[in-house]
C-alpha cells in the first residue's frame, strides 16, 4: 500500500506546478510538469505489474471469484469400423 501513498504524494507534489504553468504561463513549471507525468507513468507501470505478479501467484487478498460453471464433456466420438476390402 505504500505505492498507493507515494503516487499520492507525487501527484500532490506536481499541484504548484500544474498551475504555475497553466495560470500564470510558467515553462520552467511546464518542464517540471512533464518530468513528474514521466515519474508517474513509470510508477504506474511498476504497480500494475506488482498487481499482476500479486494476482497471478494468488497472492491478492481480494474476495474470491465466483466460480465458473463446470465444463461440459465432450461427447466421445462414435467408434468407425473400417470397411471391409472389396474382393477383386
């Protein structure tokens, strides 16, 4: 969960910045802007693969899925004879 506080603490940390470039026209602020939306993409991709690999070794403490409903069998396919050899 701590990644979970540091994307926020990223995104709170960008506020000054987002409207120092929006408001007042700022580009250093604009720089800065595109540096921590950098920063956070790689956040994101770092999380959404520690939740794959979580989820992927049953590791996530999530409610259980419901449960699929059974497989039908496949009917056997009929047993063919082979037929017999013509005679010449």
């Amino acid at each position: 969960m701590s990644n979970f506080g540091q994307l926020k603490d990223l995104v709170m940390s960008l506020e000054a910045d987002f409207e120092k470039f929006y408001d007042k026209g700022n580009s250093a602020a604009g720089t800065r802007v595109r540096k921590g939306m950098q920063e956070l993409k790689n956040m994101a991709q770092t999380i959404r693969t520690e939740v794959q690999n979580k989820k992927n070794d049953g590791g996530a403490a999530a409610a259980p899925a419901a449960k699929a409903a059974p497989a039908k069998k496949a009917a056997a396919p009929a047993a063919k004879k082979a037929a017999p050899a013509k005679k010449k």
